[in-house]
C-alpha cells in the first residue's frame, strides 16, 4: 500500500513536470486552404543575436535552438535595438495538397527582413526584403507591410525563421499575421481603398487651407501647412505609396522621411500651438515649454546627421511624450474664456491617446494589437484633419458671431422703426438732438474732442472764401508733437494718448473761439486763425512753443517733458486751403530740419 502511495506520488510529479515542459515550446501553426490573418504570438520563439553575425547555419545548429524564447504576456515590440532578432515557427500542413500561405509583418519600416523555410533543418527556400534595397529592386506585389510567401507539402511540418535587423538601430516588433493568398489580397485592397481616402483627402486639406494662408496671411494657416506637407510626407512613406509611385529607385529618401519627418513634425505642432493659442501672450510659461520641444526636435535632427539613430529615435520619443501637455494647455485656456482652445484640446486628445499607445507599445508596456496598430500608422492623418476642423470651427464661430451681431442689429432696426412709427411726433425734437449730436461725433475727433481733419477742410473752406471775398488776413499754424514715438515707446500707447490729450487743452486755451482748431494726423495739429495776419500768428505759436517746452505732464506719477514744432503760414489773394496748409507744411518741415522746438514762418523759406 504504501509503495502505491510513492508510485502515484512519483507519477503525479513526473506529469507536472510534462506539463511545465510542455508550455515552454511553441505550438504548431496548422496551416489550411482559407486563413484570415492568423495570430502568431502564442506559437512563435525568439533569439536575440546581439552580434548581428549569426547566420541561419548558425541558427539552425543545436546549440542555439534552445536558447529561443517564448514571447511573453503578448509582448511582441522590442523597443530600440541595433540587435539582430530571429524568429521561429512551426507550420503543419494535414491536408493532402499542398498548401501557399503568406507571412505578413506589421512593421514596415525595417531594413533587413530575410525568411528562411526548412524542412528537416535543410533550407529550402530563402528570401529578403526590407528598405536596405530599393523599391524597383525587392520582389513584385510587395504593399505596405512586407509579406513573404511560402508553400508546404502535404502532410509535412516544416519550420520558418525570420531575421529582422535595423542597420543603425531602430524600433523593432515580432508580430506577423498568417494568411491565404487570396484574403491577403483583399485585406490589402481594402487599405489601399482607406489610403487613396486617406491621400486625398490630405491633398485637399493642404491645397484648401494653403489658399486661406495666401488670402488672409494667418500664420497658424502656414504652420498647419507645413504640418500637413510633412503628414503627407510620412503617409506617402509608411504606407510604401512614394516607394511604388515616387521614388522607387532610391532608398535614401524612404529612409530619412521618418528619421527627419517625425521631428520636423512635432516641430510643427509647437509652432502651430504657439500661433493658434498665443501662447506668447497668454501663457509665456508654456511657450517656454514649446520652446524646449522645438529644441529637442532639432537635437534630434542634428543626432540623425551624425548617424546616432539610436539617440534620434530616443530624443524624438522624448519630445512626442512632452506633446501630451497640448490637450490641457488647450483645456486650461478654453476654461479661462478662450473658446476656439476647446476645439484644439478635443483635436490633441485623440493624439495624446495614440501617443500613449504608441510610447507603452514601442518600449513593451502593453501588447501591440493588430487593429489599433493600424490605426496609430494614420493618427497623424486624424489628427491633421481634427487641426482643420479646428482651424474651420474658429472661422465659423467668427461668422457665426457675425451673423448674430447683424440678426441682433436687425432687430433694433425693426423694434426702433416700430417704436417711431408710434412715437414719430413725441420723438421729432429728440431726433434732432441726436442728429446733431451725431454730426458733431462725425466731425471730431474721438480722442482729443478737437476737429478732426475732414471737418477742419469742411470749415476751413468757408473760412478762405469768406476771407478772399472781404479781403481780410487769415493765418494758419501746422505744429507737430517733437519725438513723440519715443514717448509711445518709453511710457507706453495710454501715456501717449493722455500727451495728446493735454496737448490739445493747450491748444485749445491759447485759441479764440473764432479759430479753428483740429487734429489733422498722429500727433499733428492745426489752428486756422480768421482776420490774423502773419505776424500776430506768428506770435501766437513763440508764446505756444514757449508755453509747450516749459511744462510737464504728469502721468501715473511720472512727469513728461514734450516739445513741439511750428509752422505758420498766411493766406495770399489767391491760394485755396489746400496750398495754405502746405506752405504751413513746409515751414514745419524747416522747423524741425532746424532742430525742433521753434516756429518758422512761410515767408522765411
């Protein structure tokens, strides 16, 4: 009895150990006329040759193929390696024919892919590709995704191995899908379908809103621009589209579209946010910020020029982690009242998302998924299209917002003309005060209640036709504020508007109610002096000249010194104003030639 309990003891303990044994091979792909993008994560072993010598005699020897491992919890992505990494499968053919299958790898941009099909570890069948070579060199019917096809005899199990190698160091995923020729074929028609949708729809962004820039000149219009050209770039890259139709004889270009591609686009990105958002204004802590992703972008460019891919592609994954801040940059300034942020944070979210999946993918986080690993390869292209919405919701809010301002104007017309309609003799007397009251607005000047300078010509017309025909004297003295840009600059545009003001009061003070006063410019005025001659005018402007250069204004606790320069002019029989005000001009001109500060009389030139 007892030597049965060690017997079943002994037993139990040797099928656990099967069992364990057991799990740590890979299983056998069975192979079958119609396959659908088999999954290969469960039956596939690797082996990491970090030496890059190994060959497939090497691999095939004893020694090696125990060291395969299988893939664990899913994770198939190998982050950044300058390793060479061999992959091995089983496939079991049962039926009575033989069987074509193909191979199809989900990670386009690697330089060497080379299958090998052994049979009893003698090579059958041997084949590379990847974008060491140039697109009219590699095997036809290759697409996006390189694809290796295959054939097993009936009733045979053979093994595959996969090399896979980034010559400089690159990002590196395992995960193949097996499949029928036929199903393969439709798979790829249907993405060729999305990425013809896809291109063109690209092209009309860019040629819809490049039209924009040229019309309006807005810069977040040009930086969106340069956003989609590098989009479009990388679109036309990773989905081989440029290999087959553009640039199939080169490999230079398929290889530096995405070592320089993705930095300049998140280049882009920043210099759209800092335009879109203003953030230079609004938020100069984060334009630093933006500041510092534009850097690290060109460290990674500059790293790329020097042929450190490696350090590249790091720095690169650096600062599309740091985009992560654009969706609540968005949220934060849309909450402080800026209403088009909220269409740019929804827009950046769906990056920030996929950037998330790509960073936790990428370095062996999280499995990679078939389908979301599709959709990442476009995010981009989501993602310029959202930034266009973006850019077309800020336009419609603008038209939107006009439209209701003139709906709102239209209804106080009809509610005004309705309550006139029943108030028209009540209200006779008060139309009239508003009449004048708005005659007198569309003569003077907002700023310095003075004339402004088509009611100064209105009047001063009068006043010349009125002087010829009672042959009387009349004067005129043009004075221009001296350096008064350096007051604007210095104390700023409010302080400058408080100097024209008080300015004006001088003016205005030195003059009778007989002369006509006005601002005629920036800081130019005019006083037209009925039954003056040339001299008394001439006197009147020393002692303003005098008055101006002795004063100081004081504003927010700060005393202002102006001066100003004068020219004075008279009327003769026949001059009309026009010739008036530009001998007073010229004068002027003198006036300040001579060093500022002084009155020059026509009659000196």
């Amino acid at each position: 009895m007892q030597s049965w309990y060690f017997y079943n003891r002994y037993l139990a303990v040797f099928l656990l150990q099967l069992l364990f044994s057991v799990s740590c091979f890979a299983s056998t792909i069975e192979l079958n006329p119609i396959m659908q993008g088999i999954q290969t994560k469960h039956q596939v072993t690797f082996y990491e040759d970090v030496s890059q010598n190994l060959s497939i005699n090497d691999i095939l020897s004893g020694s090696l193929q125990s060291q395969f491992k299988l893939i664990n919890n899913e994770i198939t992505s190998k982050g950044i390696s300058e390793s060479a990494w061999w992959i091995k499968i089983s496939v079991h053919n049962k039926h009575q024919v033989e069987i074509p299958w193909q191979a199809e790898f989900l990670m386009g941009l690697t330089d060497y892919i080379t299958a090998y099909q052994v049979h009893n570890k003698q090579l059958l069948y041997s084949v590379a590709l990847g974008d060491h070579a140039a697109y009219i060199n590699r095997p036809s019917g290759q697409n996006e995704f390189p694809v290796f096809s295959f054939t097993t005899k009936a009733n045979t199990i053979d093994e595959v191995y996969f090399r896979l190698m980034e010559s400089n160091g690159g990002a590196i995923d395992l995960l193949f899908r097996i499949w029928s020729e036929q199903h393969l074929q439709e798979y790829h028609r249907l993405l060729v379908l999305f990425a013809g949708f896809v291109l063109g729809s690209l092209i009309f962004l860019l040629i819809h809103n490049g039209v924009i820039f040229f019309s309006c000149r807005e810069m977040s219009y040009f930086w969106y621009c340069g956003y989609l050209i590098i989009a479009l770039a990388l679109f036309l890259t990773v989905t081989g589209i440029g290999e087959h139709y553009l640039w199939s004889s080169s490999i230079a270009v398929s290889n530096n579209i995405p070592t320089y591609g993705l930095p300049l686009l998140f280049i882009m990105g920043a210099l759209f946010t800092q335009s879109f958002l203003k953030t230079k204004q609004n938020l100069p802590l984060v334009n630093k910020v933006l500041m510092f992703i534009i850097l690290i972008n060109i460290l990674a460019i500059i790293f790329a020029l020097a042929d450190m891919r490696v350090l590249s592609l790091k720095t690169t994954f650096l600062a599309n982690t740091l985009t992560l801040i654009y969706p609540f940059i968005g949220f934060y300034l849309w909450k402080e009242g800026y209403r088009p942020a909220l269409s740019y944070a929804i827009a950046w979210s769906f990056w920030a998302v996929f950037t998330i999946f790509f960073i936790l993918r990428t370095f062996g986080f999280i499995p990679t998924i078939e389908s979301v690993w599709l959709v990442s390869r476009s995010i981009f292209i989501i993602e310029g299209i959202l930034l266009s919405f973006v850019l077309a919701d800020r336009i419609n809010n603008l038209s939107k917002e006009k439209d209701q301002a003139e709906k709102n104007h239209t209804d106080i017309l009809d509610k005004t003309n309705k309550y006139l309609e029943l108030k028209v003799k009540e209200r006779t007397q008060e139309l009239e005060k508003a009449k004048e009251h708005a005659t007198l607005l569309a003569n003077t000047d907002v700023l310095t209640s003075l004339l402004n300078r088509r009611a100064f010509f209105v009047q001063g017309e009068k006043e010349i036709i009125r002087a010829q025909r009672y042959n009387e004297p009349l004067s005129v003295i043009m004075i221009d504020i001296d350096f008064f840009k350096k007051i604007n600059d210095n104390f700023g545009h409010t302080a400058g508007d408080f100097v024209l003001q008080q300015f004006a009061q001088v003016v205005t003070h030195h003059s009778r109610n007989v002369d006509i006063c006005a601002r005629i410019g920036g800081e130019e005025f005019v006083i037209l002096l009925p039954k003056t001659t040339l001299d008394t005018a001439a006197t009147l402007a020393e002692r303003l000249c005098q008055q101006i250069s002795q004063s100081e204004i004081k504003y927010d606790s700060k005393k202002i010194s102006i001066t100003a320069s004068f020219g004075v002019a008279s009327l003769l029989s026949n001059n009309k104003l026009s010739a008036l005000i530009e001998q007073a001009d010229r004068a002027l001109y003198q006036a300040k030639k001579l060093g500022r500060n002084q009155v020059v009389s026509s009659h000196k030139l």
